[in-house]
C-alpha cells in the first residue's frame, strides 16, 4: 500500500509537471493566433508594408511558442497511458472519443495551415494566405474544444453508463458530453483567458520596444490591436468565471468550499476577498479559528453559487456530515461522505459478485448484481477512499491559487482600462519609463493568473480523476516507482531546457531592431 501511494505522487507529480509546462505555452497560442489573424486582416486590407512587417514580426513568435506547446502536448497525451492505464481502460470509450476527434479534426487543420501561414507568402494569393492564418486560429481553437470536453467530462461525468459486463463506462449521449454547461463554460473561459494573455504578452512586449527605443509606431500599432484582443478576451472571461463558478457550486461543492476555505457553511455565506488560511486548522476540528485573517463580503458567496443570498452554501465538515440548512436555519441531513463511501462498496462488491456469476453462467445473479451497480454507481469510487476525509482536496493549495486568480484578475481589468486610456487618448504616458516597467511585468502577472486558474481547477478536484466515481489510486498503472522518479526527472530536464530555448529564440527575435529583421526568412 506505501509502494502504491509512493506510485500514485509521483505519478501525480509528473502529470502535474507536464501540464504546467504544457499550459505556459497553450494560451499564448491561442491568443497570439487571433492577434496575427486581426494584423493580417488589416494588412490585406490596407496593403501596407508596416502592417506586413508587424504581421510577420508577431507570427514568428507564435510559430516558436506553437512548437513548444506540440512537443509538451503529446507527452501529456501519452501518460495516460503510461502512468494512468486503469483510468484509460476505465473509461476510454469516453474520454478517448474526444482526444481522438481533436487529432483527427484539429490537429490534422493546424498542421495543414500553418505550412501555408508561414511559408506560403509569396506562394499564394494574399486572400488565401489570410484564410490560412485564421484556419490555423480555428484549428488550434477546436483542438482546446475538445481537450477541454474531455477535461469537463472528468468534473462532470454525463452522458454515459457503466457495463459491468465489460468493466468499464460507455458513452450513450454524445452530444450531452459535448453541450452540458460544464465544457461550454469551460471552454469559453480557456480560451478567452488565452486572448487575455496574449493580449497582454504584445502589449508588454510593445513596452520593451518602446523603452529601447525601437519602432514607435510599430509598437502602437500592436498595443492597439492587442489591447481590444485582450479586453474582450477578459470581459468574457470574467463572465464564464462568474458561470464556471456557479457550475462547481452545483457538480463539486466541495471544491469550492476549499477554493473559498469554508469548513462550516451557512445561509447567506460570504464571500472571502482576502484571507490567511490557520493552517493548523483541519476538517471536522472544533474550536479552531479557519482564517488568521480574512476580508469578507457578506452573502456573495450565496449569490454566486446559488444566485440567492439568501440560501446555504455547505462548508466541508457540512459536506463529510452530510448536513444541509434552509433559510430559515433548520437542519436537513442529506447523504453523508460515510455514507457514500458504504454504498461505493457495495457497488464494487457487487461487480465481484458479477464476475463471479458470469463466469458460472448464472444470469439471475448477474441481473441481480448490475442492478445493484447502477443503483449505487454514482458512489462508485468513494468505496475505494480509506475514510470521509480523503474526499477533502488540499485546502491551502486550492483556496490561494483560486484568490491569487481573483485578484490578479481584478488588476488586469484595471491594466487594460488603463491600456485603452492611453492608446487612444494619453499615448505619451506609454513613453514614461514606469508605464513601460509595469507592461512588461503585468506579462508575469498574467502568466501567474492563468496557472493559478489551472491549479484551482485541478487540485481542487482532488481525490478524484472521475468526479465521485475514480480516485486517483484506483486509476494508476501498475509500474515501478523508480521508473516514474527517472521519467519525472528526465521530463523536468527536458521541459526546462524547452523552455529556456522558446524564452532565448523568443528575446532574440524581439531584439531585432522594430522586428523587421525577423522578417527575412519569411520574405524569400
């Protein structure tokens, strides 16, 4: 069992790593793809060679990133197979439908097109080569369409049944997978996030240039450009958040109630703006403060989960005892943790049974046994937690990342407020040496703000791979430790050395004088 959970972390560990290598490159892409679309757009409007060179100048840098995000892409593909086979066999029928659709589709888009977006210049008309550019953008958008239908599927299990004939679950409604509110919100939230980022990368990168002196115009143009991008990108952000938001309240209450610290809940719960967990403070503890300090709007958290400030939004201990409130404070019990955790193993014991049935042939007892399955299903994988407790996700983890999103979120809708002041009317403040220092580190910002989404969604999920039905140590394969330290090593190694090469070709190519350097292999 130690072997197992040794396995299961580090297992985590390398999966973790991949991911957030993976996600450094993901919403640039996406980002900078509509941005190169918008500039080639108004160069094949205008047929202006300034437009031509700032076209050229920005995809060069989405081209580095777009290779980086590839190679660790495919990586994160494949552990499911390596580190995690008992998941792809659980539920491969599902979660492999839509990975598939996005190799088939999308991939094979991208790959296509961008052949033609960067090397076709002089090779096809200019209406065509603006149509591959912003096939790219859709291939590469459909591609995170579908990555992130399987990601919500794991939040969200629809659309499927277990057979218990073939041990595993099958898809029976593919387009409640694709269209439930979970991947729609999600989606919307990914990749708008992306051109919020991607916004802010040009614009921060315009400052640079600004500061040295490089291209004035050039570097106008492109914060013009990038700062209607990213503000629309972060006005549909924040309103998929607000939506995200009310989808965990209703599918995985008890991640947000570590994304807010809440271990007693009660009606019209507030909202904490700012907190210092007690971490000392554990679940089912009494008589120990949950905040060292904190900062809360009375009610919202009500609003936000249940659109009623006047309604009970659960806390954790509320979650493991299984106890709900009314309005008007009376206690309702409901279905406990404990309580899940026995029906999960009577479901699990129930398909041992199953399998014993079928291999003697009796098909009573294996009716009996598969309506026992299904009653019980939905509490499938609490029979293989040890105890209520394992079901809680790592509170200060989950709770710092979800804030520190919120409140660099809040500062980006001040930074691009700020950006289209002085774009449009005060453009002489972006030549001032600290206007230009807060737009290259408002890049850090954003980056941070975009991990931290992606920390919260995932480690607040936790124990689970299949919300309430696969933990994650009954998804694990069956490998050595030692072999998942070495391939954990090697990944970091390698990951890092990706990323040191992108950061060095990228400032190398930004080092060009205005970036028209840059352009000369794409002109010949």
């Amino acid at each position: 069992m130690e072997d197992l959970a040794t396995v299961v972390e580090w297992s985590r560990a390398q999966f973790a790593l991949t991911a957030c290598y993976h996600w450094l490159f993901v919403p640039l892409t996406l980002g900078l793809a509509v941005i190169v679309g918008v500039m080639e757009t108004i160069y094949y409007r205008t047929r202006s060679q300034k437009w031509l060179n700032i076209t050229k100048f920005w995809m060069t840098l989405f081209g580095i990133n777009f290779a980086m995000g590839v190679a660790t892409g495919i990586i994160l593909e494949f552990e499911f197979g390596t580190n995690w086979s008992n998941y792809s066999w659980f539920v491969g029928d599902i979660f492999g439908a839509p990975l598939a659709i996005e190799g088939i589709l999308a991939f094979f888009m991208e790959s296509t097109f961008i052949v033609v977006m960067f090397f076709g210049w002089k090779k096809v008309s200019p209406g065509f080569h603006l149509a591959s550019t912003w096939l790219t953008m859709l291939g590469a958008t459909i591609s995170a369409v579908w990555i992130l239908v399987a990601n919500s599927w794991m939040q969200h299990p629809v659309g499927m049944r277990f057979d218990p004939d073939q041990m595993r679950n099958v898809m029976d409604n593919f387009w409640v997978l694709v269209f439930n509110d979970v991947p729609v919100h999600k989606f919307l939230h990914t990749v708008f996030s992306g051109w919020t980022l991607a916004g802010v990368f040009v614009i921060g990168v315009s400052c640079w240039l600004l500061m040295k002196k490089r291209d004035k115009e050039f570097a106008f143009r492109s914060i013009k450009v990038a700062t209607w991008i990213g503000a629309i990108g972060l006005g549909i952000t924040l309103w998929t958040g607000d939506e995200s938001a009310y989808d965990v309240a209703r599918y995985q209450p008890m991640k947000l109630a570590a994304m807010e610290g809440v271990y007693d809940g009660r009606v019209g719960q507030g909202l904490t703006v700012f907190g210092v967990l007690n971490h000392g403070k554990q679940p089912l503890q009494e008589g120990v403060d949950t905040y060292n300090m904190s900062f809360e709007v009375d009610g919202m958290l009500s609003m936000l989960a249940n659109r009623d400030m006047n309604t009970f939004v659960p806390g954790i201990n509320d979650l493991i005892k299984g106890i709900r409130l009314t309005p008007q404070g009376d206690t309702v019990w409901v279905e406990s943790i404990a309580d899940r955790i026995e029906k999960g193993k009577i479901a699990i014991n129930a398909l041992e049974a199953f399998n014993i049935a079928k291999q003697e042939g009796n098909k009573e007892l294996m009716e009996l046994n598969a309506q026992i399955i299904e009653d019980n299903f939905s509490s499938f994988g609490y029979g293989y937690l040890e105890s209520p407790l394992d079901a809680v996700p790592p509170v200060a983890t989950t709770f710092y990342s979800f804030h520190i999103m919120i409140i660099l979120g809040g500062y980006l809708l001040l930074f691009f407020i700020a950006a289209f002041i002085m774009a449009y009317w005060k453009t002489n403040w972006f030549e001032t040496k600290w206007i230009q220092w807060i737009g290259m580190l408002s890049v850090i910002a954003v980056w941070i703000c975009s991990q931290s989404g992606w920390v919260t969604a995932e480690v607040g999920r936790q124990p689970w791979l299949i919300e309430g039905i696969l933990p994650r140590n009954a998804a694990i394969s069956f490998v050595q430790v030692d072999n998942v330290i070495i391939t954990f090593s090697l990944f970091a190694l390698l990951f890092t050395v990706l990323l040191v090469a992108e950061v060095s070709i990228m400032v190398k190519q930004i080092n060009r004088k205005g970036g028209v350097e840059s352009y000369a292999l794409l002109n010949d």
